[in-house]
C-alpha cells in the first residue's frame, strides 16, 4: 500500500520554491521523476503557491502525491496539469500507471485568465488501475474536465470541491468528473492506445459541485457523466454517493453507457435536472461505432441501475428531474428509481419520466412543486409504479 511506503521526497528538495513567481512546474516532475526512478514513493509538496508554467506534470505508477495544507497549484499555461505516464507509452487495457493516490490542495486552472481560456483538463487518467483522488478543489477549469477518468478500472474520487468553469465555446455539455473510455485521441488526448476500453469498479464520493465566484466563470454544465460511447463497451459499476450538486444548469449526474450504477444519498439544488440515465445514441457531439471503425449511429441496452434515497430540489426545468431515456434499438432494462424526494421543477417539465425502459420500478418517492407530471412514462413494459406520494 502507498502508505506504507518509507521512501518520501519533497519538491522543495528537488528546487520548487512555492512563491507564486517562479515556474515550479520543473522540480516539481524532477521530484515526480525521482520516485519513479525509485519504483515508487510519497512526494510532499509544502504550503505555498506554485506557478506550473511548463506543463503537463506526469505522474507514474506507485506515486502517492499529497499537497499538505496551505498548497496551491496555478496553472500558468493553457495545458493539462497532470496525467498519469507518457504520450508515446504504449500500455493498453488497465496496464499503464497506477496504483497512485493524489491528494489535498486547491489546483487553479485559472481559467478565466488572459491567454488560460484554452480547453485544458485538471487532471487526466487513463490506462490505470486502483486510483485514488481525494481532498482536492479544482477551480475555474476551462473547456474540458476537472478529473477524467479515461479506462480506469478501481478509481476513485472522495471529498473533493469542483468549483467554476469556463466555456471555451460549443463546450456547454462538459462535466466536472468524465468518466470516458480509449475511444480516440479526440476523446483523450493523454495517450495510446485506443483499445476502447471503458472504465469499470468507480466511486465518486462526498463530493460537491458547483461555482466558484470567480469573474468570468459559472457553474459547471454537468456534475459527473460521460458524452462518448463505443457499441458493445459500457462503463461498469459506477456509484456516485452522498454528493451535492448545486446550480448545475443541466444535469448533475449524466449516466450515458453505464451499467450496474448507483446514485444514492446525493443532493441536488437548483439545477437544470437531476439525473439522467441514457442508451448510448449519436449525441452530444459524439459518435457511436463499433471497435472495428463501423458507424452504427444506433444504441445498445442498458441494465441494472438505481437512484435512491436522493433529494432534488428547486429543479429549473432544462429536463425532467429523474429522467431515463432508452431508444428503439437499446433499452434502459432493470431500473428503480425508489426513495427520492422531488421538490419543485420549472417550465412545464416533469418530476420522473421513463422511455422506453423494461423491468422498471418507481416507489415510495415524494414528489410536489412539479409543472409537468409528477410521473410519466411511455414506449415501456414491465413497469411498476407505487407507494409514491404526489
């Protein structure tokens, strides 16, 4: 474990300074390039405020990175600022570097700044297994992700803040937490190869969303989701408990491709919709083909997923509150949408709606404030709704 590790190093040892001034970024993958050399250790990072003007930072399998209170990362050119490897390595499936925890410090991507508006991620993962990120706030990401977990097996975010965002143009659908798949170097540009391999066994945690106040910023589009897909590869057990999602103007969780997924204990205030389950379609910008190339333009079932025991509140109406969308050629098979509270939903919209969904439950939600209908459903079978209170 990346705890018992005895071997630690610090990145003023290696020459960081922590002024704010100084382009930190250079001894900063020196201390990174030391653990590596040593197959693994802690790198600390004191208080104090790094510029990062030479980016992306990479980080390596057996790392535990961990900025101690007081640390601050800025990011001083438009770049991502940190992946996990190298652009020329060549590690498919989950065999690249992992086994890595990041954790603690705010990272401004100050993406508000004269010439920092570029689209740029905070933090890019692919190829990897068992990672963890925790204790983070990312603010003021511009055009793409705060965290995209790009094929990772055994990921996961805890406690972390995801705080304003900028629209790079045509970029009003990205999500604070991507969770993506090896699909082309369009859909991660990290690293090869582009085996499609998607991501499985991944938990968001206690996390918030939202705005960070920074002039020129808003709140992000889309709390966690997925906005690509690749027929016959899903995203597998994916559980997002206990956040809070507050003034997302679409939705806080997009659940586009996924299979076997949880939402559960999480609260969402003011936002354009809640949750929405999706059959993989040609949408948001992307395509849908085969491994081999082929464009399908079509869809695949999704199965298995359940939203539970959530609150949703003061919803202003860009889609239904609870929302699951399957489609001719691929439906949403095995859902229950039991426990939730819905308060409140603006423009007509609806509090649940299921199409073309199989083997459905909706039960025991309190449902009130709607505009629309309290429950809808169409084009679906095997539908039991009761114990609900409208």
């Amino acid at each position: 474990m990346l705890e018992r590790l005895s071997e630690s190093v610090t990145v003023t040892s290696h020459g960081a300074v922590g002024d704010g001034v100084t382009d930190d970024a250079p001894a900063i993958q020196a201390a990174l390039n030391t653990v590596k050399k040593l197959s693994g250790a802690w790198v600390i990072v004191p208080p104090g405020t790094y510029l990062l003007a030479s980016l992306p930072l990479r980080i390596y399998r057996n790392t535990r990175l961990t900025l101690l209170p007081g640390a601050r990362f800025v990011r001083g050119i438009a770049e991502t600022m940190l992946l996990n490897g190298d652009r020329d390595q060549g590690f498919g499936g989950y065999t690249g570097h992992g086994n890595i925890t990041i954790e603690g410090g705010v990272w401004d991507c100050q993406g508000a700044a004269p010439g920092l508006s570029a689209a740029a991620m905070c933090i890019s993962i692919g190829h990897a297994r068992d990672i963890t990120i925790r204790d983070l706030e990312i603010r003021d990401v511009a055009g793409y992700h705060a965290i995209e977990l790009n094929s990772t097996k055994r990921g996961t975010v805890d406690t972390c803040r995801f705080l304003g965002y900028v629209d790079t143009g045509e970029r009003d659908f990205s999500e604070a937490v991507q969770v993506d798949l090896a699909k082309s170097s369009g859909v991660f540009g990290g690293f090869g190869p582009y085996d499609h391999v998607a991501c499985e066994d991944i938990t968001i945690r206690t996390c918030y969303f939202g705005a960070s106040g920074t002039a020129g910023t808003t709140a992000w589009p889309r709390g966690i989701g997925s906005h690509s897909a690749t027929i016959t590869r899903w995203h597998r057990r994916i559980k997002i408990i206990g956040c809070t999602f507050e003034d997302i103007p679409q939705y806080g969780v997009s659940a586009y491709n996924w299979e076997d997924t949880t939402v559960t204990a999480c609260t969402f205030q003011g936002c354009g919709s809640g949750e929405r389950l999706r059959a993989v379609i040609l949408t948001d910008k992307e395509d849908t083909k085969t491994p081999d190339g082929t464009q399908t333009n079509a869809s695949q079932d999704m199965r298995d997923a359940a939203v539970t025991g959530n609150i949703f509140r003061g919803g202003t109406g860009y889609d239904d509150v609870i929302t699951a969308l399957g489609e001719t050629s691929g439906l949403i098979l095995n859902l229950a949408v039991t426990g939730n509270t819905l308060d409140g939903n603006a423009k007509g919209q609806n509090g649940i709606r299921v199409q073309r969904t199989s083997r459905a439950t909706i039960g025991l939600n309190v449902i009130t404030n709607i505009t629309g209908t309290g429950i809808s459903a169409g084009d679906s079978g095997n539908l039991t709704v009761t114990g609900n209170q409208l």
